[in-house]
C-alpha cells in the first residue's frame, strides 16, 4: 500500500514523533501524520532556504480553511480535511501554528521566558491540543498535560539545537538569562561556530535552562489525569524520548555546536517499549 504523503512527510522529516505513531490504531496514525505533516510543511516555509516565507504561510492558511469548509485542493490538504471530519480539532490550534512560525519571520530574540512561552505554546503546545484530540480523552486536564508537554519538548528542541539556530540568526535563549550569566550575543554566536571558546557562566545557563524544560516535562505529569494515561501512550512516548534526549545532552556537557544530538532508531523504539508497561501498569 502506498504510504500516505502525511506519512511520507513525518517520516522523511527524521522527527522522533514517528516511532510515537506507530502504537496508534490506522485512522488515528493517518490523522496523527496529517496533523504533524501540516505543521511540518508550514513550519519549514521559515525555516528551511527554499522556503516562502510569508507567501508560504498565507497559502498554507488558506488551504486550512478550505479543509475546514471540506474544500482541499491539496494531497495533504485532503488528509487533513478527512482527519478534521474524524477528530474534532480546534481550527485555533492550527492557527495558533502558523501565528508562531510567523514569530519566526519577525523575531529573532526574546526578552523574557514570558515571551519566549508565547512562542513555544503557538508552535509546541498548539500541536499537543490538537493531537490530544486525536489520541481521546475525557478529563478536562488532560489539555493542560498538553499545553506542559509541548512547552517542554520545544524547549528541549531549542537546546539541542542552538548552533543551528544562531546559523539563521536567531536566538531563543531569553536576554534576561544571557544578562544574568553575562553571556553575551557575540560570545555565544561564536562558540556555535566552533570560533571561539565556551564564554564563562555558559554552563550554568545552559542548566537552568535545562532545568525550566524539566519542570515543564514534571508539571505535565502532575497534570495528567490517571484515566486519560493510557489514551495519552503516543504523548508519554514522545515525552520519555525528548527527556532522554535532553538528559544524553547534559551528559555530553551540553553540547551547542553542530551536529545536533539525535538518538539512535534503535534507542528510541526501546525507549518506546520500556515507557509502554510503564504508562499501562505502572513499572
């Protein structure tokens, strides 16, 4: 059977959501790579050389709201437009996206984590209400789990990938935590490029903001339901694999240049059996 294109699209991106994916039932997998490859293609429109920029994000806009009317004109858009019949996603969490990757056009550095939240929640947690959706669950609370896990996951994403954001220029580390360990713009620009040494107080930034990512990754625990844990194993799985990849990261002394730090397919589908008995029974 030919794979979908959502399915092409998460596959070939190399994120780790895929192995989550793979313990859903067929519709929801299909939903689930329509959703994620959607996301993928809107964010690589600011992200990726060839990308549209602000062209991309109004076409891709407009496609979504033609999949909500059940009007699609795209392959993926179809997809998507068959999930959406299935799964009742908020339009707002899809729009919520596109707001976040449109930061990314305009905004190159944050002030506060404050600020820097806003964005993670347009781009991170907006993902996980919508994929919560798809996934089932009937407490309430369970959008706040979502809302700590996406928070988390990105800001696990910033840290493992800061050289490869300063190489476009940008800065997710917030100022107010540059100030506080005096490291400055410059300082960390070129430590990135392997230009110059590790500036002084680096690492004790670094852990704090490892530190905020394991509160967030902590807080969504505490905000997850007991009768909603088992319709939430895809999320539980994507969670063991983004804190084994931050916990790999202080290891490997929190590592900011290039390449970015990835696990081994092997390693995850382990971390993905091992997190099954755990979020089933309790091991």
């Amino acid at each position: 059977m030919t794979a979908s294109v959502g399915a092409r699209i998460t596959r070939q991106s190399g994120s780790s959501f895929y192995y989550a994916f793979q313990i859903l039932s067929r519709e929801k997998r299909r939903a689930i790579y329509a959703l994620y490859a959607f996301c993928r293609v809107v964010d690589d429109c600011v992200d990726e050389p060839d990308g549209e920029g602000e062209p991309g994000l109004q076409r891709w806009l407009a496609e979504l709201h033609r999949c909500y009317a059940g009007r699609p004109e795209t392959e993926l858009g179809h997809e998507l437009a068959e999930a959406l019949a299935r799964f009742p996603i908020p339009r707002s969490c899809f729009e919520d996206v596109v707001a976040g990757c449109r930061m990314d056009l305009a905004q190159r550095r944050y002030a506060t984590w404050a600020e820097l939240r806003v964005y993670c929640q347009r781009v991170a947690s907006a993902v996980g209400l919508a994929s919560i959706e798809v996934f089932g669950y009937d407490d309430p609370r369970t959008r706040l789990y979502a809302v700590e896990l996406g928070l988390a996951l990105q800001l696990t994403n910033i840290l493992r990938d800061v050289a490869g954001d300063a190489a476009r220029d940008r800065i997710y580390i917030p100022q107010e935590d540059l100030a506080r360990f005096g490291v400055s713009e410059e300082a960390l620009l070129q430590a990135t490029r392997g230009a110059a040494p590790r500036p002084a107080g680096l690492d004790a930034l670094l852990a704090l903001e490892a530190e905020r990512a394991l509160s967030c990754y902590a807080a969504a625990t505490a905000q997850l339901p007991a009768g909603d844990r088992r319709s939430m194993l895809a999320a539980e799985i994507m969670s063991a694999v983004y804190r084994t990849l931050l916990e790999e990261w202080s290891r490997r002394g929190r590592p900011i240049v290039e390449p970015k730090l990835t696990l081994s397919s092997w390693r995850k589908a382990w971390i993905a059996l091992r997190t099954i008995p755990r979020v089933y029974w309790g091991l």
